[in-house]
C-alpha cells in the first residue's frame, strides 16, 4: 500500500503535498527533512505516485497503469538518482540522471519526478551541479531531496525549495502501528517505542531484530551486577556488544533508559510506567543503591560519551570511562 493514509504521523506534510496536488500548485522542489529511517522515503514515493496517477486525485488510486508502474519501481518518469560510491554523490551522478536528463520531456505522465536520497552527501560540486536545474526547471519537473541533514545544502538550493521538517511520532501511534501491523507484542512493543523516540523506522527495525534482543539482554547483565564486576570483566562485556550489529548509541540508549526507570521508580514507586517493568527487582535494587544525584550524573556520563563516540573519541577509552562513572555511582 502506498497512500497517505499509510503514512503514520506526519500530519502538517501530509496536508502540504495533499494540498499541493488538489490545488495544482506543485512546487518544482522539495527538501524532506528528517533523521534516517522517519520514513522520508515513504513520503517521496507516495508524493510521486499520486503526482503521476492518471485519476488526478490527492490519493494515488493504485489502480491506474501509472501508479502500478510506480509501485512495482518501474515508472519511467519517476527517477531515483543513485551513486556507486557510497558516502558520496558526485557531480557525475547529478548530470548524469538530472542534469543532462530534465530536458527530454516525460515519457508518459504530466510530471517527471527526481528522486535524491541521502542528499547530504552531495559533494559542492554535484550541489552546485543541482542548483543550475533548480534555477531554471522545465515546468514538468520536480526534484525531492531527502536529508537527515538539512545544514549540509547550500542556502541557494534552500532559498529555491520548499523544506518540510519531519517531526517525532507521537508514541502511542508508534506503539499501535507495531502490535497491529507487525504483531509485536505490548511490552516488547514499548521497549522499542522508548527506543525510537518517534521514529517508526527505527522502531520497525528494533522490532524485527534478533541482535537488539541480544543486546538488550548484554546490557542489562552488566548494568544488574556491575558493582560487583572487576573492571577487566566490564571490558570484556562491552567487546562482546560490539559482535552485533546495532549501533553502540542503541546501547547506551538501553542504558539511559534503565537509570530513568529506576529514577522513576525511585520517585515514584509507580510500576505501570517503567520500560522495563519485567525486571521489577533489579530495578528495585538500582533504585535503592543509588542516590537521585548518583542516578542524574548516570545520565549525564551516558549523554557525554555518546558525543565523545561522535567525535571519534577512542571507542575503549570512553567507554570504560563511562562505566567507572556507573560503578562510582551505582
């Protein structure tokens, strides 16, 4: 299914494109803004197919030979550019697919769609390459760009789009989504949902990972018994999370949330809101050992070696930092 009701969230560039399609008024470009995995490609794809749909509705119809062609990725007038490198779009790939492209006129349809993924990783070159065709467009044409980093594109390609922000998703969208579409069940779905922090990709791809049950399981081990653990022990468990495959702010993600239950809980003695309620006793333990600053200063650590991890700090070094500062205050 590819219609805008099958976009979950997203309300206010829903309403823009819908608009955007009943009115005629279609800008030639457009910047979908939002972190990886928000869904910016869903979006673009249902843009797409109802731009090109022989019906002319706000609704692709799904019926008609051209949104058959779109579904199944084989419309002619629907381009997606793509690069063989891949941390960067070159200024070859732009006039190769658009530039030397957007002058023959569509094949079928009344619109030719430029697709770019990832487009914060074109060079300033294939930037400036792009801004000749933003500059002056054939009336048929329409270029989305789809970014995690709207700052990474020159202002003169922002002055001549239209930037729509995705925002988080409200949780109880996310939740629901998960366990009526993709039968997970309640408190896995919540562990993934306080995960996502709004983010349906992500909380899809936490849902159907064997690795992030794994990991879960490897984090709570360590942080259960690490005041007894001696420090050549926490090292070894943290060189054990690296063999999966989540990213490693997923597990300090894990982390952060054990300590904010066990705030909670602390605060509160309230069940019905932990994460991790199934672990009661544990957390029980947690929040009676530790104090409220001794938990805060947790959270504090957690944050600070994350942004030490995204500025290449040594991995080893900041990570034993962080779980001497856990043992100190535990």
């Amino acid at each position: 299914m590819a219609q805008f009701k099958d976009i979950i969230g997203q309300e206010q560039i829903k309403e823009h494109l819908r608009n955007a399609l009943s009115t005629g008024k279609v800008s030639h470009a457009y910047i979908i803004n939002g972190e990886k995995s928000s869904g910016k490609e869903f979006i673009a794809k249902v843009f797409a197919i109802a731009l090109q749909c022989e019906k002319g509705g706000e609704e692709p119809c799904q019926e008609c030979r051209s949104c058959k062609q779109a579904l199944s990725y084989n419309h002619p007038d629907i381009i997606r550019v793509t690069h063989e490198k891949p941390n960067t779009i070159s200024v070859d790939d732009i006039r190769a697919q658009v530039n030397n492209d957007v002058g023959i006129k569509p094949y079928s349809s009344p619109h030719k769609v430029y697709i770019i993924n990832e487009a914060e990783k074109m060079t300033p070159q294939a930037q400036n390459a792009i801004l000749k065709t933003l500059e002056e467009p054939p009336a048929y044409a329409v270029i989305v760009l789809l970014t995690s980093n709207v700052n990474s594109l020159l202002p003169t390609i922002l002055s001549r789009c239209v930037v729509l922000n995705m925002k988080p998703v409200a949780d109880e969208l996310v939740k629901k989504y998960l366990m009526e579409q993709l039968q997970v069940p309640d408190y896995k779905a919540e562990v993934c949902v306080a995960f996502a922090r709004g983010n349906i990709g992500k909380a899809k791809a936490l849902a159907s990972s064997e690795d992030f049950e794994n990991v879960k399981a490897e984090a709570l081990s360590l942080l259960k018994y690490i005041q007894d653990m001696e420090l050549n022990e926490i090292i070894a468990a943290i060189k054990k999370i690296t063999e999966y495959k989540l990213e490693i702010n997923d597990y300090l993600d894990i982390c952060a949330i054990w300590y904010r239950d066990a705030l909670l809980f602390k605060a509160t003695h309230d069940v019905n809101h932990l994460v991790f309620r199934e672990e009661l006793q544990a957390l029980r333990r947690t929040a009676q050992h530790s104090s409220y600053e001794g938990i805060e200063t947790i959270l504090k650590a957690l944050e600070t070696a994350k942004r030490r991890l995204d500025a290449n700090v040594n991995f080893e070094l900041t990570m034993e930092l962080l779980m001497l500062a856990i043992q100190e205050n535990s």
